[in-house]
C-alpha cells in the first residue's frame, strides 16, 4: 500500500514528552504552582475566589479576573497585591502585575 503525500506519521507519546517535560519541570512553573496552592493564603477569600494566576513571564504575572469590574478593583489594589505576592515568593522575582479579564463583555447596540 502506497502512502498519501501530505500526511504525515503520528507524533509518539515519547517525542512529546521529551518536548514537553523540561518545559513542565522547569522550577519557575513549580514555584508558579506553588504559587496557586497558595494564592487565597495570600489575597483572602473574597480575592482569591474571583482571580487566577496564569503565567509567568519576565517577571510579568498574568492574572485572570472573573469580571472587567474586578480587574478594575485590583488595578487599584495592584502595588498591595504585589507586594504580598512578593513578600511570599521573592525567588518568582516578579516585578510587575497585569490583570486579564475571563468574562467576554457584550456591546448591545439600539435598532
């Protein structure tokens, strides 16, 4: 049997996880997780039901907010939080905070 041209061979479990693990196990996502198991510890109740840490880059956390009006509460809460965060976990090195909102917001227009 001939093969189709343009199809190409599965990618195995094995090449996949020797892409992706060093990447997985890199300490900074450890310590980001560690980060999440800790963050209502660290923001409180109310804070922590309605954010989310997501990423970790240059010393830039990405946070998730489950509404625009809470991204605008943390804007102003934003130099508090961080130096909580900071405090908790100096090895993150992170420098800044920037707010992503999960909702998607809906413009209704008039006919």
């Amino acid at each position: 049997m001939s093969q189709k041209s343009g199809l190409s061979r599965p990618t195995s479990i094995k090449d996949i996880l020797e892409n992706s693990l060093p990447q997985l196990l890199h300490p900074q996502n450890a310590e980001l997780t560690d980060l999440s198991l800790a963050w209502e510890k660290i923001l409180g109740k109310t804070i922590s039901t309605k954010t989310e840490p997501l990423s970790l880059r240059h010393g830039l956390l990405t946070i998730q907010t489950k509404s625009p009006s809470w991204t605008q509460e943390l804007h102003l809460l934003k130099h508090e939080i961080l130096l909580k965060i900071q405090d908790q976990f100096p090895s993150l090195k992170i420098k800044d905070l920037h707010f992503k909102n999960k909702a998607k917001v809906q413009i209704y227009r008039k006919k």
